[in-house]
C-alpha cells in the first residue's frame, strides 16, 4: 500500500479527503476506513471547517475493498476460536462503526464520485451526506460474485436510498449500473459531465452551505 493512501488539505472552511491509490484503483483497506472515520470525526472540534468533499485520485472513484485487507482476516475465522462466529461479528461490527460514525457526524459531507464506485465504495458513500458523480460512472455491489454480502450497512442505507425492490437487484445480480441510474433510483443527487464539473460542483455545493449559519446547518 501507498505510504500515504489517503490525501489531507484543508482549503478554508472545506476539508479535502482524496483516495490516493491509483495504481490499485483507490481500494479501500479497513485501516483506510478507519483513518477516514477517525480524520472527519477530528474535524468536529475546527469551527473553521463547513463541509467535507471525499474523491478519488486517477481512472475511478474507488474500485471497492482491498483485497488483501480483506484476505488478512481470513486467518481469524479459520482457528478454532473463531467457532460460532463471534470473531467475524466484532470485526463487522467495528468496521460497520466506521461508517456509522460518518454518517451521524454533524459536519456535511459531499462525496464526488467519478469513473467507477464498487463495493465497499458504494457503502462509503451511502454514509455520506451528498452523492455526486459524473456521467462516466459506473457503479455496482459485485460481493455476492465472491459469496460475501456487503455487510459494513450498505444494504440497510441502500434499502433506505432506492428501495427494498432495486436494493435485492443490486444485491443479487452484482449488476453495474450507470450515474443515470444513479441519478433515476436517488443513489445520486446531481449528475455531471465530466470530472472536472463534478468537482466544480462539489466546491461550489460546499461553498454554498458554508455561507449559511453554522448552527442551522
């Protein structure tokens, strides 16, 4: 993994969260959760910082979840120990923690999806405020092709975003689907056309909000 996977700016009264792993399509390892979480739940105590915009360095937003994260846990599960199960729970329930973290923090936070969003992605992302994409992007829940399930509360807030009906879809058929689709099923609130609108769009969003009354916001 990059020494630095994850870039940090603050810019003013908005605070820049970048995936920086383009050479392995900015995927996600469970430290990177955790660091994300932990990062905008600091950011609480800056009265400087309005909102927070999450991207992602190079062809796509993020490709989902690392792999080889996620193979570092197999070794838990295979040991006695690991009998009923408890051992997988505690690690779902602290990674789910993450994104429940993100998503009660006070702070909006504006995700700009470019290219593609899969996964462990997608899960980030519903735990966000605001979902942006640009028109280019392809997005998808492809876990049941590898018999795992998207278990960080992604299927809860998905359910909750486009409904109970397309949620099963998504989930069962592992289908990729376009940012107008995103747009149609309210996965995604603007669609743009091209990186560079979307991250104008997701400045100006932020821009915006920051403008307004702290405390009402």
């Amino acid at each position: 993994m990059a020494e630095n996977p994850i870039r940090k700016e603050k810019k003013e009264t908005v605070f820049y969260l970048t995936l920086e792993r383009p050479a392995k399509r900015n995927a996600i390892t469970f430290e990177m959760l955790q660091e994300i979480s932990e990062t905008i739940e600091g950011l609480v105590g800056d009265p400087d910082i309005r909102a927070v915009i999450i991207k992602g360095e190079g062809a796509v937003f993020s490709a989902g979840v690392d792999f080889a994260s996620l193979g570092s846990l197999v070794g838990r599960f295979m040991v006695d120990s690991a009998a009923g199960g408890a051992p997988i729970r505690a690690d779902i329930s602290r990674f789910q923690h993450y994104l429940n973290r993100l998503e009660a923090i006070e702070i909006p936070i504006i995700c700009a999806m470019h290219g593609g969003v899969f996964g462990m992605a997608v899960e980030l992302a519903l735990a966000c405020d605001f979902r942006l994409m640009s028109a280019d992007c392809i997005w998808a829940l492809p876990e049941a092709r590898f018999g795992l399930v998207a278990d960080l509360g992604g299927t809860a807030r998905l359910s909750r975003t486009i409904g109970a009906s397309r949620t099963m879809e998504a989930l069962m058929t592992a289908r990729r689907y376009t940012a107008e689709q995103a747009l149609a099923w309210n996965l995604a609130g603007y669609v743009y056309p091209s990186r560079e609108d979307l991250y104008a769009a997701a400045d100006q969003l932020a821009a915006d909000i920051a403008k307004m009354a702290p405390l009402a916001v």
